[in-house]
C-alpha cells in the first residue's frame, strides 16, 4: 500500500515466491482476553469467506504487542505478532479514522493502520467487539531472492540472456589471463593491500575508505549486521539484496516507493527525516533511472547513513552523477561492483567506499581472508588506466545499443517504457507481461520478470542492453509473442 506522501510500509513479514496472503490488524483495550481476541478475528474471517489458514501476521501498534490478550491470539493461530511504530501507523490513511483512538494510540485506527502497514490492500475494514477491534488486508509478498539467474537456469545455454545485467562477451581474454597466472599463488593466504590501494587510488581516496568485499551482496550484509540501524529505509523499485540482508539481520524495513508516472524519480522529500540507514541505487535496477548526484547527497543527514549502490555506475559515460570519491558528503557509503563490466558474477568482487569509522565497522564484521586471491587480482586489474578506458569504450556502445532498442520498443503501442533510461537494462510495461516472458522464452529469449521488486507488478518486464543483431532477433521476437497474446 503506497500512502498519499509515497511511502510504502514493510513489516518483518516470510520472503517466499510471490502470494497474497492476509494481515489481520488488530486493537484493544488494556487487559482484553486472549479469548476475545480470537472469537473476533475469527468471527470477521469467517463473514468474509476468509479462511484463517491464510493469516500470516496479526499486526498491531508499539504499544500493544506486550498486551497478553493479542500476543496470546497470535500464537494460538501460530503466527508472528507485527507491531509498528505508532507515527508510522498515523501516515496511513485509513477509511474509519477515530479521534478518540488517534489521541490514545497515536494513529487515527489501530486495527486498520496495522492491517496496512504490510503493503496490501484492505479486504475487511474495522470490526468491533467490547473490548478488541480487527481488520484484515492483503499481505503483498515480493520474492527478494529472485534473481535473473533464475530465469536462465538449467537452460543448458539454449537461450538468449536478456534476464542478467552482465556485460555479454566478458570477461575479456586479458583479463582471463591475469586471473588465470594468479592460480600459482594459492598455496598462501590472500593478501589485499595491493588491490585495496590500487582502488583507493583509482577513486582519489586514501586507503582506509576502501573495504574489499565478495561482491556487493556481501557489502549488503555487512551493512545490515554491522551498523545499527534503528530506522532503515529502502527506495523502491530498486535491487532487492539490500532490504532482504535487513531482514535477515532483524530489522524492520520502511519502504519508500518511486511511481511510475512520476518517471521514477527520487523526491528527497519523501525520505523520513527520521531515517538513520538510507538506500538507493544509482543508475537504479531496475529502472534504469539515473539520479542526479545532488539530489542524492541532499539526503545525507547528521547521524544518518546514505548507502548507495552503484554496481551499474560504470556502465554509465563518464559515470556522470557518481558519488564515488566524494569525501564531502556524510555517511557517505558507496557500493561498487567489477562483477557486471567484467563478467566476474562467479568471482565475486566488489569493494565499499566510506569514511574510515564506517569501513573498520565493515571490516570487524568479515570473516578473515573474504575474498580470494584471484578475485584481488582481478581487482586490481580492472582498475588500471587502460582496463579504465576500456571500460568506458564499453559503457559509449551501451548508450547505442540501448537508443537502438529504445527505438525499437517505440514501434510497439502495447509497450511502454517509463523513464530515462540511463543503465546497461531497460524496463518495459507491457499488457500480458507473464504471458510474453513465456513466450519469448519458447522464441529463445530470457527476460526479467519485474514483480519480484517492491513497487512493480506482473506486467513489468527488464530488458538487458545487447548488440544490435541481438536486440533486432529480440524485437522480432516480441512482435510474434505480442501478436501470440492479442485476443
């Protein structure tokens, strides 16, 4: 559920495939019974034809998850117990506001607030008995650990990639090499001074900002375990690592969702003052939007950590907007990866820039020795000066090949594409998009399903950026799945 401030609320609700299942929000007086509860909640499911099978979460304010009668009725329907802040609960608008309730809990309802703080939609509004008031909405469920791997697996090469952000033909044979004359030195423990100054000095920076990591992913984590975030907030549609590395480590994930008719664009005014970990991509996955820098650096507050991921970065010409390097910016805390430029996934290698309380936080939270010797050289090797240029050669092709494929999306009338894009990826939205991602796949093309991302559904689609032969066997293969699909 997107609020009128754009703003969409996540709980500590199960990471699984895409499911709608049911929020029962609930509320009551000092001392309800367990029994009360129950016979309510069950009474309302039950005049609905809901079946109380399908509650994930009862969910309620701060201030009553200690309430024996409502923690009780959670777990005799064996479910966890979700509560929220009470300010947060009051910027959801709910159809049955109450005075009363709002100058007693702090949000105009209870029930109704908490049943949509997960994201869903309200079934039933606000029932009542003596002393306990309940409502049920949809639980929205987005499978964060989806990934485009997934959609090119077991595929035994068969099919065209367009579902993986990694740059076709690579790595590049020099770069094999280099990898490949490392494998005599792994008798001895890595050693990563040389690629860490090798980065530090590729971004003007002094050594003790870096932190070499496993990939992004494991930057994601470190962050999650290692900063104490009491207030995160996630930006929306973006890469679903971060929020689901939060989750794992605890914490309760606050959302806030970029629309599309807005172009997908950040309005830093739509980030809670409150937050003290904050995270966007840039250029984002999967929207390919490139945020300006300053719009980016205005959200950088005292005592707050602005992570942004900018795995993608590279694949932009001259990395305009780039906040890696800036040492002006506080809290300041930049994510690279070398995996998608470099076709290193199966490597995994990326690295962390941040004022140097941050990284020793980082670094105290890596097991010894993360990452390995050839992953290091690799590290090194892809920031020099010529692999540098090559890089950028790399990034001007991808500007044409994507107008190319722009262009040709343009034909279609069924297909829109929202935004700028500025990335080495494209998002489409497109009527049937579950039906086209199959038959594109039966045609030999993998694409990106687009509902796995919080802010989208299931007719969006991500298109990676390929050569123009590629794109142009994909053009004609959409014009035969669209016309498959018209009634």
């Amino acid at each position: 559920m997107t609020t009128d401030d754009g703003h969409q609320y996540g709980g500590r609700t199960p990471v699984g495939e895409y499911v709608t299942r049911l929020v029962v929000g609930v509320g009551g007086r000092a001392g309800v019974s367990v029994a009360e509860v129950c016979a309510l909640v069950e009474e309302t499911l039950r005049g609905a034809g809901l079946a109380d099978g399908a509650v994930a979460a009862l969910a309620t304010v701060d201030s009553k998850i200690l309430e024996p009668g409502i923690a009780g009725a959670a777990e005799r329907f064996g479910v966890p117990l979700i509560g929220y802040p009470a300010e947060q609960l009051a910027r959801i608008p709910v159809p049955h506001p109450s005075p009363a309730v709002r100058e007693a809990a702090g949000t105009a309802s209870v029930a109704e607030a908490a049943a949509l703080a997960g994201g869903g939609e309200l079934l039933v509004p606000k029932r009542r008995s003596v002393a306990a008031t309940c409502a049920v909405a949809t639980a929205e469920e987005h499978d964060l650990r989806h990934h485009g791997d997934a959609e090119v697996a077991d595929a035994g090469g068969a099919l065209v990639d367009l579902a993986v952000n990694v740059r076709s033909d690579t790595p590049p044979a020099w770069l094999k090499e280099r990898i490949a004359a490392s494998l005599g030195d792994l008798a001895a423990y890595p050693d990563g001074r040389a690629a860490r100054a090798a980065v530090a000095g590729r971004h003007g920076l002094p050594v003790e900002r870096v932190l070499l990591t496993a990939g992004a992913a494991e930057a994601f984590v470190l962050i999650a375990r290692a900063l104490d975030a009491r207030r995160p907030v996630v930006v929306h549609p973006q890469f679903t690592e971060p929020e689901a590395a939060l989750r794992d480590a605890g914490h309760r994930v606050e959302r806030v969702v970029l629309r599309a008719e807005d172009g997908f664009r950040l309005d830093p005014a739509a980030v809670p003052e409150e937050a003290d970990l904050v995270v966007v991509g840039n250029p984002t996955n999967p929207t390919s939007v490139l945020h300006p820098a300053a719009t980016l650096a205005s959200l950088a507050r005292p005592g707050r950590i602005l992570v942004v991921d900018e795995a993608f970065m590279d694949a932009v010409p001259g990395e305009r907007e780039a906040l890696a390097g800036r040492m002006d910016v506080p809290g300041l805390v930049v994510l690279r990866s070398l995996t998608k430029t470099w076709g290193l996934a199966g490597l995994r290698i990326g690295y962390v820039l941040a004022e140097p309380e941050v990284i020793a936080k980082l670094a105290a939270a890596q097991p010894l020795w993360p990452v390995s010797t050839p992953a290091l050289v690799a590290a090194e090797a892809c920031v020099a000066p010529e692999a540098l240029e090559e890089a950028e050669a790399a990034a001007r092709r991808i500007a044409v090949d994507r107008a190319h494929l722009l262009a040709g999306l343009a034909e279609f009338d069924e297909v829109t594409v929202v935004g700028v894009a500025e990335g080495p990826f494209v998002l489409i939205r497109v009527a049937g998009a579950t039906e086209v991602r199959t038959r594109l796949r039966a045609l030999g093309f993998a694409v990106r399903r687009g509902d796995t991302f919080p802010g989208l559904d299931g007719s969006w689609l991500r298109l990676a950026v390929r050569d123009r032969a590629t794109t142009g066997r994909l053009l004609q293969a959409l014009d035969h799945a669209l016309a498959l699909a018209a009634p």
